[in-house]
C-alpha cells in the first residue's frame, strides 16, 4: 500500500508504504513515495523473470514535484502533472522513478485506469509484463477524477476552478522507447528524511532531518545564482531527529532557493518556495 492523505495530526500526506502479505503487514519506514499522493489511475505490470512488481502512477495531487531536476515541496499539496513509477525488486527493495513524460493536464485525482482485458494478466489484474511483445500496445485507459484550472485551488475555490472530467485517454506500452530515460528519486530511498517546515515561507522556517548514525549535518541555503546565503555546520549530532530554525533576512519574496543537508553518507537537495 503506497502513500497516501492526509496524516493524522496534519494535513500532509504519509510518504512511507505498508507492505502487507497473505498473512500480516508491516510499515516500510526505509522508502518514501514523493511523487504521487493521492488516489489517481494506477498502472500494475509484473515481470516474473525479474521477479520485479512496477506501479506506474498518473498525475493527482502530491506534496512534491520535480523543477528541473530538483525536488519542490509544496505544503499546499497542489495538483500535479507527474507520471512516476515505484519499482520492488527482487531483494524486496522499492524505487521511484519519473518519467519523462507527463499527463497533458492537472488531472488524475481521484481517476481510474481500465485495463485491456486482452493483454495478458493475472487473476488480479496486474498485467503479465514478460507476455507483452509487441512494438506498441494499448494497455487500457484512463478516465474520470478531477480536472483542475491551476495546481494549488485549495484555498480559493469558488466552486468553478475544477470540474469532474470526461476525457478518456489511452495508455500505451512502448517496447525499446529510446526517449523513456527515466530518473530515480535518490530521496526516495534516502535516509535524511528532509522537510521544509512551512513551506511556502515567508523566509522563516525550519527544517526536519534524521540522521541514521552520530555525525555532522552541513545546512546550506543558496540562490538561484548559486550565491551562499547561508551555511552551517552542525556537529556532534546523536542519531534521531533533528530540527533546524532558520530566519534569513533580504530574501527576495517569489525568488528560487534552495536548501540542502549534506552528511558524510548522503546529501539531499530542495527548492523553498517563498511567498511573493
């Protein structure tokens, strides 16, 4: 079971999974989902060769989106564009992985994938991924949930900036597509379990991480012309949880920066939003 809204004492999604078998469940606290947060249209394909399980979410709402290579954490939990994939492999280990491409609207939310009862798959419905062949195949469609007129409504809706959609679109499997690179969330996967804390900002903030072991923890703030604003290292650090309380002055309102926590293991980088 993937992540989810919204958490019990705020507003905000959960990022872990729970991985749940025949017989009992567990809380996957070493992998967290960033990309797609609320019920959208889920593709299933199962590789037996690989012995590899891969859900490919389409749009809906979610608590990051991906600028240019750099994770954004939005509060607000807009709606998003992103197509992303969560693979297990065979040791049981999860990734996520976006694609290049996107959904061509803010749609997905609250949508459902039909699949093509004529591609191969098992009892459950998830697609047999070692059947499928051909160059091309229609694997089903996607259709319904909430078409929205801009990512963050939340606050101002007015009853006409979303509506329900009645578009349906085909989803197609491409054997060999040399444009399909995909890339891999590093912070999925990481442990640093970074959050911005309010995000948008007005400047003043704080930041969440956890390190895994005693150590340091390097805290840096940039602008987009990559001029340090900011950086402090904190040393002697127990393992746990740990917060970080910035105020930076002169920040530009509406300007690009860019906050990082950097170990000696792992570094992870985010976009501040900051409120014009």
């Amino acid at each position: 079971m993937f992540s989810g809204v919204f958490q019990y004492n705020i507003d905000l999604p959960f990022l872990n999974s729970v991985t749940v078998d025949s017989s009992s469940y567990s809380v996957n606290n070493t992998f967290q989902q960033y990309y797609n947060h609320y019920h959208c249209p889920v593709l299933p394909l199962y590789s037996a060769s690989n012995n590899q399980m891969h859900n490919v979410f389409f749009g809906g709402i979610a608590q990051y989106y991906d600028s240019a290579g750099v994770l954004v954490q939005d509060n607000n939990v807009p709606f998003t564009q992103t197509i992303a994939r969560i693979t297990r492999n065979s040791l049981g280990v999860l990734s996520e992985y976006k694609l290049p491409v996107e959904m061509p609207a803010l749609i997905g939310a609250g949508a459902e994938f039909i699949p093509n009862e004529n591609v191969p798959h098992f009892s459950n419905g998830v697609l047999k991924l070692d059947s499928i062949t051909n160059d091309t195949t229609l694997a089903g469609y996607i259709y319904g949930g909430i078409s929205s007129t801009a990512k963050n409504i939340f606050w101002v809706n007015t009853g006409v900036e979303s509506s329900a959609s009645s578009q349906i679109f085909k989803v197609l499997l491409l054997q060999n597509n040399p444009l399909a690179q995909h890339k891999i969330n590093e912070q999925g996967a990481g442990t640093l379990k970074m959050m911005v804390i309010p995000n948008p900002n007005n400047g003043i903030f704080e930041v969440k991480y956890y390190l895994k072991e005693n150590g340091y923890a390097r805290v840096r703030l940039v602008n987009e012309e990559g001029k340090i604003l900011d950086d402090k290292i904190e040393k002697n650090k127990p393992r746990g949880e740990h917060i970080y309380h910035r105020k930076i002055k002169k920040l530009q309102n509406g300007g690009i920066y860019f906050i990082s926590i950097e170990t000696d293991y792992e570094k992870a980088t985010q976009k501040i939003i900051v409120e014009p």
